[in-house]
C-alpha cells in the first residue's frame, strides 16, 4: 500500500511540475504506427505533443508498409516497426524494419530482414538489446501463426531469423482458431520469460531466455503454457508497474484476465466479462494498458460499442470497473496514457482518427475530448522523450 500511495504521490508532482517552477517542460514527441494497405496513410507519423494543454501537431511522416506496431529502444535512440504485410498485399513479405532516432527526433531507416510469416502484428525487444521476439499473426489457417527471433547486430539492423516456434491451434472457433495466430510477445519485467499469447491456441505460451545460446534463446519453461478458456483467443498481456500482477485480453470471448506473477509464473486469479450475460452484440478487447502508478487500467472494446472500459485495481489485486467512455471513434485497436497521466490517446483504426481526451490521475476516469486528428488506419502510439531532453 505505502509503494503505491508513494506511486500516486509521484505521479501527480510530475502532473504539477509546469505550475510549480513556471517553466515550459521540453514537448515529448508521439510515434504513430497505421496500416497503408486500403490507406492514403504513408506509414508512420511523428507529432509533437503538448502536455498542458493536450494537443498534437503534426511534424513527419516516413514512408513504410503497414507499420501496425511500435518497437522503443531509446536508451539506444532506436525504434522498430512491425511490417504487417501478406498475402493480397502490395509488399506480401512479413518484415520488421529499424529505425535511428536523430538529435532532432527525425526517424532515419537502419535496416530491414523478413519474420519468416504473415502479419507481424506485435514484437518486443529482449532486455539486452540483442533480439527482436516478433509475433507473426499468421491469418491464413495454413501455415498459420509463429513466433519469430530477430537477432540484432551492434548498430540494431535486424538479421535473418534465428529460431522460429509455431504452436498447435485449439480448433474451438470453427473460423478464428483452424490455425494458431500469435498476436502478442511480451516479456516477463526481468526479461527472464518471454510471454506469448496464441489467440488460435487459447494459451499463453512461457519461454526462458537464455542469451548464452546465440542461435536458439528461448526455450520452453516449465510450465511450458498457461491454458485459456476454450475458444477464449488470448490477444495481449500487460505487467502491472510492480510486477506482480499480469492483465490479459480474451478477444474471443470479450474478458479480461487478472493473474498473480511470481518468479516467472501466472495464476489466474479473475476473469472479468465485458459482455452483459446473455447480450449478443459483438465485443472484443484489444489494447490494454495500466496507469504508471498502478491503480487504474484501461481496456479497449471495439465491436459494437467502441468504447475504453477503465478498471480500478484494488489493494488485494482485484479489478472493478468504474466506467465505459465512448471512444469517439471505430476499432479502437489501441491507446496511450500521456507521460504526465493526464490525457488519454486512441486510436481508431477504423474511423482514421487519433483521439485526445482528459485523464483525471486521481481517480482514473477519462474526460472530455480535446482533440481529434486525421490519420489514416492509427494502429499504435507510442510517446518519446523530448529531444531537447536527450
């Protein structure tokens, strides 16, 4: 309790600090990744964001297919994007392709290597440096979904593919889940594990990383898999601050999963619905983040109603929701809490709109809107520092 009341306690100093010195903190830039097949988007967008007063302004774009996810390494001034080509479109090769990040905050491209699937839809990056875990959503039943390994050279250009995994699929969705589909690769906060969800599978997959071995760094745990709810399609997994608790989104089924994390392992300990029992129209959650200090998180729920269900988390763990915001747009398939906690980005993939809306960091609920801005098929966001910070 006194670790999170001390969390709360820095987060709204942070909220506070422009009115207590007087001085205008550098702006932090904002990465937009989107789809450009059945787009006018060229790829990515940076844009300058401004904290008081919740704007954005556009300042760049860079040319690169379907960019559906954001990489950061800014310790090392990188990004990577996942290049969530296949069949049918122009570039039909899965790829992942890296970025510097200049003195000004202007991307510069570093390198590309193919993932060896279809729609690379999420990746993360090992806690080294030295791998990219590239989840290949694989939308055709046959070949399917695979976890891809990356491995990075000294400068970060990504190299050919070292060690790939499939996963038998659960077959419970007679559509969703003929084949696997890897939709999420999130390390463990020690990056000891790599946790990886399988929506076409109905399991979260658990690897030990081991950098010693150069050609194969992951390798099964033991347990080696968390099952699911049948046909449940397990989509993204979040970490609490502290490590202790993960959040799953169950995108089959329309849930929320809570588990306990203890030394690499997951117990689940609450399954939270986003359906009324016995409503039929369609749901199905997506992003899903916690607030900095770990007392709030927030759920994206696209299908029918479109809207950020917001969660307060308990002193126990526990989830209780306490509220459902519209999210002024359609498919909302991902969102962002500003640095200093007080706005909420979305993106609405299918509306073509980046929303920005007010935050309350004392009581978690979401305000009025701020700002709408014009993007074609937003698929991620990801703020940086300023780079007048760097």
């Amino acid at each position: 309790m006194r670790q999170r009341s001390l969390l709360h306690r820095m987060a709204l100093a942070a909220t506070l600090a422009f009115s207590i010195t007087g001085v205008a903190a550098p702006m932090p830039h904002v990465l937009i990744g989107s789809y450009t097949h059945d787009s006018d988007s060229p790829g990515i967008h940076r844009l300058r964001f401004d904290a008081e007063r919740g704007q954005l302004q556009p300042l760049q774009t860079v040319a690169s297919h379907n960019p559906s996810w954001l990489v950061l390494d800014e310790r090392r001034r990188r990004f990577y994007a996942t290049n969530e080509n296949g069949p049918g479109h122009p570039d039909p090769v899965g790829r992942v392709s890296a970025f510097t990040i200049a003195d000004d905050g202007e991307p510069q491209p570093l390198g590309q290597a193919s993932t060896l699937g279809d729609e690379p839809t999420h990746a993360s990056l090992s806690a080294d440096g030295r791998y990219l875990f590239v989840a290949n959503y694989g939308s055709r039943a046959n070949p399917g979904g695979s976890l891809a390994v990356i491995p990075l050279d000294g400068q970060g250009r990504p190299q050919p593919v070292t060690q790939i995994a499939a996963h038998p699929p659960s077959g419970v969705h007679s559509e969703r889940q003929r084949g696997a589909h890897v939709h999420s690769a999130v390390p463990s906060p020690d990056g000891r594990q790599l946790f990886v969800s399988d929506l076409g599978a109905d399991r979260v997959f658990v690897y030990r990383y081991d950098p010693a071995n150069v050609e194969r760094p992951l390798q099964p745990a033991e347990p080696a898999s968390v099952e699911l709810p049948p046909g449940s399609g397990p989509r993204h997994l979040a970490f609490s601050p502290d490590g202790r608790q993960a959040y799953l989104t169950l995108e089959l089924s329309a849930q929320v999963a809570r588990f306990d994390h203890v030394d690499g392992r997951l117990t689940q300990r609450q399954l939270v619905d986003l359906a009324a029992a016995g409503a039929s129209e369609a749901h199905s959650p997506g992003a899903i983040h916690p607030s900095a200090d770990g007392r709030f998180l927030y759920v994206s729920d696209r299908g029918e109603h479109n809207r950020i269900v917001v969660f307060a988390v308990e002193e126990d763990g526990s989830l209780r929701e306490i509220q459902r915001r519209a999210s002024e747009g359609r498919e909302p398939r991902e969102l962002a809490i500003a640095p200093d906690g007080r706005f909420l980005l979305v993106a609405n993939q299918l509306s073509d709109s980046l929303v920005v809306m007010r935050r309350d960091p004392a009581s978690g609920r979401l305000g009025d809107t701020v700002q709408t801005l014009r993007i074609g098929r937003p698929s991620d966001i990801k703020f940086l520092g300023a780079p007048e910070s760097r």
